[in-house]
C-alpha cells in the first residue's frame, strides 16, 4: 500500500492468531493459584436505598465460607476512576456506607473457598433496606424538586468546564460544558428554515464473549499482583493504590489477552473489591462476573438525549446551530464528564456551522454507572447529527448528498471550539462513497473538495 | 442399572428410571438434553441430591407407522431433522432451532418443558393434536398436549412418571409453522404459530389446530380461530376474523424482547400468513 | 464420583460432584485452557466441545454424561504439530479477533463440516447460530468455513 | 403487505485519543542479545491486532525486520506508563513513542555500525533488518550483527525509550474554547435496507463504507475493525439495548436470550474501502480506526428506513416494534 516503507502498511496477520486457533492464548480465567478463593456480590434488590442492617451470621457459618468483606474492610472507601487524569470528583465507594444508588450495587462480597460456596452463602446475608424512590430520567433528575441523589446537592455534574471538576465549586442550573461560537440569535433570525429534532439513544452493553475476570494475589511485603480483564491496567493500579492506600508501585496489574472489551472493560469496576479482599484474607482470591452480572452491573454506553435545532438557508446551508445534550452517568461519576466533553464539542460533526451554541449536561440518575464504549461521545452525537442532517436535507427539498456537501468543513476553517481544521477528508471520502454505492454525483460535487 | 456413581444415575431403561424416581422422589432432577436442567443446577436454583440422566434410556427414535408417528421423548432435534416424512409444521419448528450444538442437545421431550421464549417444537406439536405418553410406576397414562399445561411451569404430569414419548396419530395433511426472532437466525421467539387442518373436497377446512407459542409461558390452542376456520372455505376475509381471536382472554408477555401489543400483532400477521398459504 | 473419559485422545479420571459441569471439571480439574465459560446458559458457545464427535454447550453438560465418551476440544485438533485443516482455514482467514470465542467456533465448524461437507450459506450460518462473536462481525468466520467446502 | 425499500447515507468524523488530551503514553524497547527487539508496553490486546500494528510501527522506526520485533503487553511491572487502549489512542499516541523509541534504538545501530564500518554515521542506511552505506545496498551488515556488537564489543545497551502526549488543552468555560482534538478520521456510510410493512422488520441489504485513517499501518486489520465494527453498528440500530423501555428499568435484559446480538447468518453484505490521507501528528500518518467504524452504520440504517418508510425513528434501536408503530401512525 505504501511504497516508502518496509513494514508500515504490510497486510500482516495478526500474531496473536495462532495462539486464539489452537486454543493457547492465555485469559484471565485461565490464571489460578494454589489456595485461591472465589467472590460473590450480595447486591441491591433496589434502585436506590438506605441500608439498615447487614445480617451475615449465617452466611458465615457456611463451611469454606472464609470472610464477608462490607464498607468497614476498604482502607479509603471513595474514589473516581480516572483521577489520574484529572477526573473528579471522588464520588463512589468501593462498597456502599449506608445507601445504595442502583439496582445490583455490590452491598458486601462473600469469599468462599469455591464458587458455589460463596454463591450459597451470599443467599444467606440479610440486608434490610429502606428504599426510597429512585430517579431514573434525566429530564426529571435535573428539576430543581427532584430527590438529590448525589453529594453535592444537584443530580448533575456542576463543576467548572475541563476535566478537573473536583477542585471547582459548583454553580447548579449551569451546563457542564458549554461551546459558544458566533451569534447564533443572529443566525436564527436570518434563517429562511428552522428544523428541530430530539434524538434518544439508550443504554447499549457492550457484551465481549469474555466476563469480567480478576485474580489477586497478595506477595511478601505488603505488595499485590493483579490479573484482570482490563484496557486500562494503570487505572486499575492508580484506583487500587487509592482504594488501599499503598503507593502505586506496591501493585503489578496484568492484563493478559483479553477476550473483547470495546469500552466495557476500561472502568476499574471490580478490581478494588477483588484487591480489598484478597488483602484482608491474605491469599489469592478470584471473581468472575456471570452474564448477568455483565447485563446488570457493568458499564454501559451512556443513555443519551440531544435537542437539535438547526438555522437553515434556501440554498442549503446551515448557519446556525443550538443543542442541549443530555448524558446519562449512572449512579457515579466513572468516565462521565469526559465524555460529555467529547460529546458536546463534536455536535457540528464533521460540517461547518459558524454560529453554535451547544450545552452538554452530565446527568446523574439510579442506573448502573455508564462509561465509554466504542465511540464513547462520538457515536451518540454522530447519530444525532446525522439523523438532523437528513432531517435539514428532506425539509430545505435538497438532495442528502448535496447538504452534506456543501456543508462539509474544509481545511482553514475552524471547529466550533475554534481550532483551525487541518485533516478534513469528507468530501473526497464522500465521492468515494458515492461512487462505491454507484451513485451518479453532479458535477459541481464531484469539483468539490477539502481544500477549497 | 448403571449408576456412574454417587449422585449421578444414568440407567439403562425407562423401568430403573422410574424407579429411582419414586426412591428418590423430589430429591432427584431428571435430565435429558440439559438445556434447561443443568442451567438450575449451575446457578444453583436447584440443589438436586440426586441427577437422573435420560442419555441411555432408549427413547431416541422416530417411528412412522402408517398414520402414526411416534418420537421419543430424549429424541435430539438434529434428529427430527434426518427424518423425512414428519408432518411439515413439526420439521419446520425443528428447522427454526438454530445452532448446532442446541439441535444435538435440545430433545423434543424437553422442549415440552420449556417455557417461552423457547419451546417452539411444543408449539407445533399443539397444531399436530399430539398426545404424550406418560409413563410412572403404575402404568402408562396419555394426555393430550392440549391439556398438559396448567399454568406457568405446571404440568399434567405426576412426581414418578417420566415423558417417555409424543404421539400424533392421523396428522392432518396440511400443516406449517412459523416463528418471529429478533435477528433472522437467533433463537428467541417473539411469536410463534402453528396450524395444522385438513381440506375436504370443496376446500372446506377441517379438522382445524391453531396453536400459539411465545405468548405466553406455554404455547395454547386458540379454540375460538379454529371454530370459526371449521367447515368453511377458507378465504382471506374469513381468515381476517379468525385472526381477531388469537389473543382472547391471553394474559401476554410483556419483556425485554417485546411488548405484549406486538407480540399480538405478529401472532396475527403469522398466522394469516400461514393460512392464506392455504387457500 | 469418579469419572473416565478419552480427553483429545487421551484417558482422564476425575472426581465430580454429580451437579459439576462439564465445562467446571475441564477448566478446574483438568486445567483445559481452551475451554471459555462465556454465559453459563448455552447462548454464547465459548465452552463448546465435541462429544463422541458431536458439538455440546459443556456449561450445559454434566460431568458424568461424559463417562466413558470422547471429548474433544480445539488442543485435540492438531496432530503432531500439524494444525487442522479448520483450524488453517481459520488461520488463512482471520477468523479470529480477541479468539475468545473461537475454540467454540472452529469445534462447531468442525462439526459441522464433518456431518455435511459442503455445507449452503444457510446451512453455515443456521449452524453458527449458538456461536456468538462481537468481534469480527463473522464474515471471515463464513469464509474459512466456506474455504474448505469448496475443497471439497 | 408491502416491502419497501431506502437508502440512507452518514458522514462522520472521529477524533483519534482523548479529547482534550494530557493522556501519556510511554515505552521501552529493549534490543535481545539475539538481535531481537522486544517492545514493551502497558497497552492491551483486545483482539483489535495491537501486537502486530505496533510491531510493524517499531520496525520500521528502528529499521528492523518485522519478524524481529515482539510487543509485550499489558504489565505495569515490565512497562512504563500507558493512560490506556481506548478512545483509539493506541496507534496514534503509542505508535507515536514507539517511533520515538526506535528511532533512539535506529541511532544506536547506526553508531555502532558507523565504528565497524569506520564509515562516517551519515553515510549509512537502516531498513527491514540491514545497515549498508550510502549507494552500496549490496554490501549490508544486518541489524542483528549489529545489536550483537553493540552488546558484546562496544558495550552499549540498545535501548530505546519513547514517551508522547498531546498536551492538555486549557477550556475557556464560557465558550469552549480549546483544542480538544488530534486528528480526525473520516468515515461515509451508505446503508440500503428492505422495510416489511406488515412485521416491521428492517432487513439491511447492503452496507457500503469508505473510511479515511490516515495511514492504515495493517490494511488487514483494519478490514477487521470495519467489518466488525458495522456489525456491532448493526446491533446498536436495530435491536440492542440494556432499557427496552427506558428510562424506566423494567424489562432490563439480563442475558443472550433477552439482549440478542446478530448471529453469522445476520451479518448484511459489506463493500468497503479505505482511504490514506497522512496526518502530521501519526505515526507514519496514522490515525485511530477502531471506534469510528462502529459509529456511522446506525444513523446510515435509520436514514434509509426514513428513506423507506417515510418516518424518521429518532430513539434507537428501531426494532420491528417501533417501526410498525410508527408506519401506523403515519396512516
């Protein structure tokens, strides 16, 4: 494919192939030790709730049942998956205190010598909860009336524009992250067409073949090895240093080949609570999520509601733009803010539209916690974007290629949050669409290109 | 008797299977295929003393006599599918069993047992008027299918008898069925219906068998369709009303693959589809 | 209980539980590492393995049905270093992503292939259907299947 | 009854690595006494073909055989600090300091090989596992020979180190203002699909794709990612969601039986292609592929059936339910 060079663009198979055929290549679930325990969740029946009293007197006289690990076992029971980028705010605990903030939410962790043993058991705790009712759509949560479900007193994430939120003080009713450019009341008022739409993509799980596999092995000194199903084994260090308030370089993570992830496996979800146990008892411990499990309690793409309206001339050009995108965090902050950060700035897609005016919220409700996927924030709002786009085209009577074309953003211009564009390729890849699809393009589209 | 060991009996005939089920009683899981017995087991639903495993009873078979056709009840779907002559509602509801694996293990016996959204071939067999073959330490009983559900995961069927084998007698000569899933080759019903008539010489219908799975837990006959589609020619109008009543008085399955207004809707549409192939 | 069984060509006794699976005694006890617990309900087919020949979920399948049977798992394809023929067209392919379902795939497309040697589109794909991958979107899965029934 | 057919078409851009960047990405490459070079990093193989793609990447950074380099993978204790493999980053920032690394390692070689040829380190060349001068490409020494001297005559270690980021971009809280990307991909989607009037089923007939990626370092294992990525496309518009009735939490999916993923016999017929269009700031050009190829195909899906059927759905997945409902309230 590329002349110049001797290994860059050589279609090479991919060296793991062999290994994945002759059913070598070694995962996480396939790591075991001497004396390893097994995991199992008592979790939420309830979205959200007060918990009274955790009764596990006869889960532990289940025999090989060897501790019941609750809140009081966690050194530092609070943190935010992506501090280490400047993530904040610290906003979820290992295992709940006193209230639990979605359906499935681990309430303590049974360690048992097997499988089986740890399942039976965690039959067996009782856990009174005083539920309360839960907040579950976005629109709702954001209404100055609704339950507060979070500690800062607003059901969305308040803090200053940027990733550091947690050093910010709040100011409630204002969006998370905000992109002004041009004016757009202007552009509203000199439009010929004004089109609305209200686009909704609910939660998506992302559902490798491979569950949520980890093993901790505690070593001599203080120090742990973890072996997990992670995209991220640093965040998995970072969260578990934090968690157990041991420095970073007491910890290894080990991420084997791991059997799909797609996002789903970048949060650190349950590699604390593995880690916490595997430190109170002193020997390797081991859970592997069920299918449920993965369904119910692990990340899902984030639901997502955008309010578009779109300024629109007779000749087929957008001149304005507004949109209020509603992000679906979950019970915890996890990855959220940065993905409504990249949500919010990419809402031109990949068109010119000067005049903006785009409001991204970060919105907390009673689900499980969501975080990226394959296309974390962009999917979401490319969907919405074009679904618009073809809205726009059908209403203004123009053909969809021709509005894409022409509002296509070339190379000199800027993007909504003012960078100068360099890289745009739309209008060649859209002749090459075209003409793959055997779509006849008029001329004055085929003359068009990124640089002019 | 072959006991493989401790826990896990395997016997070789339906008498030493009958019998450890009225030694062991409650305490004992019969298994066949596994599909649906061994998920309860692994997740710990049931905690079974005792596995009782079908795999060396020989009921593997079909046997087609005249206007009989016999099929054990440990007969995998796989073999449904090897056999020719069976009436074409049944071979279609086989064919609509995808993945390989699930036809090897998936027995038609077993498959009586399972609730929606599974349980396709039961839904078929409905249509086909079959009869099961009940057999327990006081003899052989038979029951219609038509009158073997009795509500959600309730059976005609008594703690020592064991579901040895379906009978259709005098199949009638047309029949089909046919199944929504949410992706063209996944396993899951939506709906799924299955009629089974006869034409006397004027093209009048007789002998009518509509029945409807994926509803609810356990696929039903809807007598109302088929008293309206008997003795009369069949027409598309007629069909059209008929349809009306697929649902009378059927509490619906309202859950993550579909709402109980469209699994109304399709029921219809399928069932139409299915009749005006015979006019 | 006390089970024996031929494992990929080779006899195995183990002890199980009479509710064990198939798929538990081969990862746990016989320490099998190409064979993936993926849902546990016989939906996903990570833990297929053959059974005298024939293609079984082993999260669905006791451990004492095995008794006195042959299991087979994708480690017993190869013979004296020499993959397989599927297992090659896999290769030839890139039939594979994360592998993660795959010893469950080639096992089925062996299967498969074995019962019917030029197997239609609707058959490949009617086959597969208890065998999910999110990975390669299965086009170059049907092709290595494909590749073999054309040699055929 | 009727079956009726559209076409639906998306164009997509997709930013490569976090937005907003600040997220680091580091390596080491470590030369084996064999002439062997091991890669080291903390990023994971997912099945997306990472070990190969940055093999390929630091191969030809240091001038090496592709067979002699082996990336290893996922371990805090062997590698330095990686942010992680997502948001398409890998190729982008951590072929970025692996070109930095090999390039350190190239220069060694290239020392080294300057000192047994007693030729002058301009006038010598690297590529594909050789080092010859200037002109002269028949006479070579290969980079093995040459790792071995390094080690075992000059007594200089042949490592390489390489580290990269975008730096964080500061936000203007009142407009946004930053600069949050990389690079963008490019991507157009046109989707061609058959609505069934009477069930509400949305067959996809064919899927056509062109997607820029900058420089596709595999050409094969980006195929993979576009032929996987419209399959998980496909799901998303169609059927797959954890909250069939969200945002209420009843009817939650909680297995394959109740969240159904396409099976082989769903997957639609797929004509791609790809496009290079080098971007400054990739290794080699590169830009990040895996993500953009899932994004486009839903809207391209919903698109054609609002082609179809006349009604634009607006809440995915549109399953048959949602279709036939919105078919009867357009009548």
């Amino acid at each position: 494919m590329s002349g110049q060079f001797a290994a860059v663009g050589a279609p090479i198979k991919n060296v793991q192939l062999l290994g994945h055929v002759t059913g070598t290549t070694q995962y996480v679930d396939e790591i075991s030790f001497p004396g390893m325990l097994w995991i199992k969740a008592v979790r939420s029946p309830v979205a959200r709730g007060k918990i009274r009293k955790i009764d596990t007197s006869r889960a532990e006289k289940v025999p090989g049942v060897i501790k019941i690990i609750t809140a009081k076992d966690v050194p530092n029971n609070i943190h935010v998956n992506m501090a280490g980028i400047g993530i904040g705010p610290p906003d979820e605990p290992v295992l709940p205190e006193d209230e639990v903030k979605y359906k499935g939410e681990a309430i303590c962790l049974v360690v048992a010598r097997d499988e089986e043993t740890a399942l039976k058991a965690a039959q067996l705790v009782e856990v009174e909860i005083e539920e309360l009712p839960p907040v579950l759509d976005m629109e709702e949560a954001l209404k100055p009336d609704a339950p507060v479900i979070t500690k800062w007193g607003v059901n969305a994430f308040i803090y200053g524009s940027g990733m550091d939120g947690a050093t910010k003080p709040g100011r409630p009713g204002r969006p998370f992250f905000l992109v002004r450019r041009g004016d757009v009341e202007t552009a509203f008022k000199q439009a010929d067409k004004v089109v609305k739409g209200s686009y909704v993509i609910p939660p998506i799980e992302h559902a490798p073949i491979e569950p949520h596999v980890c093993v901790a092995k505690p070593e001599p000194g203080g120090k742990l090895t973890i072996y997990t199903t992670t995209q991220a084994p640093y965040f998995v260090r970072d969260n578990v240093a934090t968690i157990l308030n041991i420095p970073a370089s007491n910890i290894r993570v080990i991420a084997p080949a791991v059997g799909g992830g797609f996002g789903g496996k970048v949060d650190p979800e349950f590699e604390m609570q593995v880690a916490v146990a595997a430190m109170r008892v002193g020997r390797p411990v081991k859970w592997r999520w069920t299918r449920e499990e993965e369904f119910t309690i692990s990340t899902t793409r984030p639901a997502i509601k955008v309010e578009m309206e779109d300024a629109l001339s007779k000749d087929g050009l957008i001149l304005g733009r507004r949109a209020r995108l509603l992000h679906d965090s979950g019970a915890y902050t996890r990855t959220s803010p940065y993905g409504v950060i990249k949500s919010t700035v990419n809402l031109s897609g990949p068109y010119h539209i000067p005049n903006v005016y785009y409001e991204g919220y970060c919105v907390y409700t009673n689900r499980q916690p969501s975080s990226a996927m394959r296309g974390y924030g962009v999917f979401e709002v490319s969907y919405a974007v074009e679904l618009q786009m073809e809205r726009d085209a059908r209403t203004l009577g123009v053909d969809s290629w021709e509005f894409r074309f022409k509002n296509a953003y070339r190379n000199g211009q800027v993007t909504a949050t003012g960078r100068p564009i360099d890289d745009a390729y739309l209008v060649e890849v859209m002749k090459e669409a075209a003409s793959l699809a055997g779509v006849k393009l008029p001329p004055h589209l085929l003359q068009m290109s990124s640089w002019g | 008797m072959s006991q493989v060991a401790s826990g896990y009996y395997a016997p070789a005939s339906l008498r030493d299977a009958i019998s450890l089920k009225r030694r062991l009683r409650e305490k004992a899981l019969f298994v066949a295929g596994g599909t649906a017995a061994v998920q309860l087991v692994s997740k710990m639903i049931a905690e079974p003393e005792a596995i009782i495993s079908l795999e060396k009873v020989p009921l593997d078979y079909v046997k087609i006599r005249g206007n009989v056709v016999e099929i054990g009840a440990t007969t995998p779907i796989s073999r449904l599918l090897e056999t020719r002559g069976l009436p074409t509602a049944l071979r279609e509801a086989a064919e609509n069993i995808h993945g390989l694996a699930l036809k090897d293990m998936a027995t038609v016996g077993g498959n009586i047992f399972t609730p929606a959204p599974a349980g396709d071939i039961a839904t078929a067999l409905l249509s086909l008027d079959a009869t099961l073959v009940l057999r327990g330490t006081r003899g052989v009983r038979t029951v219609p299918l038509s009158k073997f559900y009795r509500g959600p995961l309730k059976y005609n069927i008594k703690a020592d008898e064991v579901l040895t084998a379906i009978r259709i007698r005098r199949p009638p000569r047309l029949s089909s069925f046919l199944k929504q899933t949410p992706w063209r080759y996944s396993g899951p019903t939506i709906a799924s219906v299955s009629v089974g008539l006869d034409l006397d010489k004027n093209k009048k219908a007789r002998r009518v068998m509509v029945a409807i799975g994926g509803l609810t837990t356990h696929p039903y006959r809807v007598k109302r369709a088929e008293r309206l589609l008997t003795s009369k020619k069949l027409t598309s109008e007629l069909i059209e009303e008929a349809a009306k009543h697929l649902v009378d008085n059927v509490d619906i399955i309202d859950d993550a693959l579909a709402s109980s207004w469209y699994r109304e809707v399709i029921a219809q549409v399928l069932f139409k589809k299915i009749l005006n192939r015979f006019i | 209980m006390r089970i024996k069984f031929k494992l990929d060509g080779e006899y195995v006794e183990v002890d199980a539980k009479h509710t064990d699976t198939l798929l538990k005694i081969l990862k746990d006890k016989l320490v099998v590492g190409s064979v993936h617990f993926g849902c546990g309900e016989g939906t996903c087919g990570a833990c297929i393995v053959l059974v005298n020949g024939r293609p079984r979920y082993s999260c669905l399948t006791l451990a004492g049905y095995v008794d006195g049977k042959e299991v087979t798992t994708v480690a017993g394809l190869a013979h004296d270093g020499e993959l397989s023929e599927i297992q090659k067209a896999f290769l030839e392919n890139d039939a594979a992503q994360c592998g993660y379902c795959t010893p469950g795939m080639i096992l089925t497309a062996k299967a498969l292939l074995d019962r019917n040697p030029s197997p239609t589109d609707e058959e490949i794909f009617d086959a597969l259907a208890g065998n999910l991958c999110r990975c390669t979107g299965y086009v170059p899965i049907i092709n290595a299947i494909k590749s073999l029934s054309k040699k055929r | 009854m009727a079956r009726l057919r559209g076409r639906g078409i998306a164009a997509i851009c997709y930013p490569t690595g976090m937005n907003l960047g600040g997220d680091p990405s580091q390596t080491v490459i470590v030369a084996q006494p064999d002439g062997k070079f091991i890669v080291n990093v903390a990023s994971v193989e997912l099945g997306q073909g990472l070990r190969t793609a940055l093999a390929q990447i630091a191969a030809e950074a240091i001038g090496a055989s592709v067979e002699d380099v082996e990336v290893r993978f996922g371990d805090t204790q062997t590698a330095p600090h990686d942010t992680g493999t997502f948001a398409s980053r890998t190729t982008h920032r951590m072929g970025n300091a692996i070109v930095k690394a090999g390039q350190e390692i190239r220069q060694i070689l290239i020392d080294v090989a300057s000192k047994i040829l007693e030729v002058s380190p301009q006038d010598l060349e690297i590529g594909n596992g050789k080092v010859w001068v200037k002109g002269v490409p028949d006479k070579f020494l290969t980079v093995k020979h040459v790792v071995n001297q390094a080690q075992f005559v000059y007594n200089t270690p042949v490592v390489g180190k390489g580290h990269y980021v975008k730096p964080k971009s500061d936000v203007d809280p009142d407009t946004g203002e930053s600069d949050p990307h990389s690079t963008m991909a490019h991507g157009c989607i046109v989707a061609d699909v058959e609505v069934d009037t009477e069930t509400g089923i949305v067959t996809v007939l064919q899927i056509y794709t062109v997607y820029e990626v900058g420089r596709a370092i595999n050409p094969k294992l980006v195929e993979g990612q576009i032929i996987g990525g419209m399959l998980m496309g496909l799901g998303a518009a169609l059927t797959e969601t954890v909250y069939p009735r969200y945002p209420q939490l009843t009817h939650q999916a909680t297995s394959f039986r109740e969240y159904v993923l396409p099976t082989a016999g769903d997957a639609p017929k797929i004509v791609y292609k790809i496009v290079e269009s080098p971007t400054e700031t990739g290794p080699y050009g590169a830009k990040g592929v895996g993500e953009m190829v899932a994004n486009g195909i839903a809207p391209a899906i919903v698109n054609a059936v609002y082609d179809a059927i006349g009604v634009q759905i607006t809440e995915l997945p549109i399953t048959p339910e949602k279709v036939l409902k919105a078919l009867r309230e357009k009548q």
